[in-house]
C-alpha cells in the first residue's frame, strides 16, 4: 500500500529542533487549510556523544508522534505569538557526516567512529541566550 498522492510528506532535519520545526510547519498547515485536514508529526533523535565529553551525560534517545488539528482535544499552542531565536546556526553543533560518504558505513554492525564536534559551554551559553531572546519576543508578541 501507498499513500495517497494529496498526501503532503515533508522532511525536517535538524536533531531535536526539527521535530519543532515540523510542528510548527503542520500548525501553520492547519491553520490555512481549508478542508480541515490533520496532520501527524513523528520525530526522533538519537543523541550519541563520545565517551568522557562533556556531551556524554546529556546523550539519549526519544521519540514522539503528534496529531495537529484545528480544534485540539488535549493541548492548543498559541504560536502566532510565540517568540523565535536561531542567531546561532554556525559554530554549535556539528552534524557526524563521515557516514555519509562511506558506503560501508554500518554493515555487519561495526559503526565507524562518527560523533558530533561541539563545545558544552557555548551550547548551554547559545542556548541561554536563545531562550531569553524567545520569551522577550513572545512577551512582545503579546503585548506585555
């Protein structure tokens, strides 16, 4: 079985930001859709750091699956005036892209030493700082 071709199946990749930027993206959708069609978000990351780093303690995986509708049974989000702060695209994380040029890459299980390049404290600082600029936007955003 397939899906249908009036299926829309978009693609975000970016760790654990991407699964908020494809919320938002199905929030905006349902927002503009006419036909009061639903959206599902799934998203995933796997946060794998090298042994002794300062990422160690934070590395994990998660999961989650997200049904978007114009009337929300459980939870509304007020996103128009929510606040947004990316200024720091560049130097935090490194995506691992070793793989992506190997074909060999995984087979027999025998992964290849391919772990992100970052720096603990310019994260917790980038992401200090982000947050602080978020809510002072929505604060704006509403009014206050």
């Amino acid at each position: 079985n397939s899906l249908p071709r009036s299926v829309e199946v978009p693609e975000f990749k970016h760790a654990c930001l991407g699964g908020v930027y494809a919320m938002k993206a199905a929030c905006r959708f349902v927002d503009t859709d006419l036909s009061n069609r639903k959206c599902i978000v799934v998203a995933a990351d796997i946060a794998e750091y090298e042994r002794g780093t300062t990422g160690e303690p934070t590395q994990g995986a998660g999961a989650v699956a997200m049904l978007i509708e114009k009337s929300p049974k459980i939870l509304s989000l007020d996103y128009k005036h929510a606040g947004s702060s990316s200024t720091y695209r560049g130097p935090d994380f490194r995506k691992p892209v070793s793989r992506l040029f190997d074909p060999a890459w995984a087979s027999a299980t025998q992964r290849k030493c391919d772990f992100p390049v970052f720096s603990g404290p310019y994260s917790t600082a980038v992401y200090t700082d982000t947050t602080i600029d978020s809510v002072e936007q929505m604060l704006r955003n509403l009014g206050l």
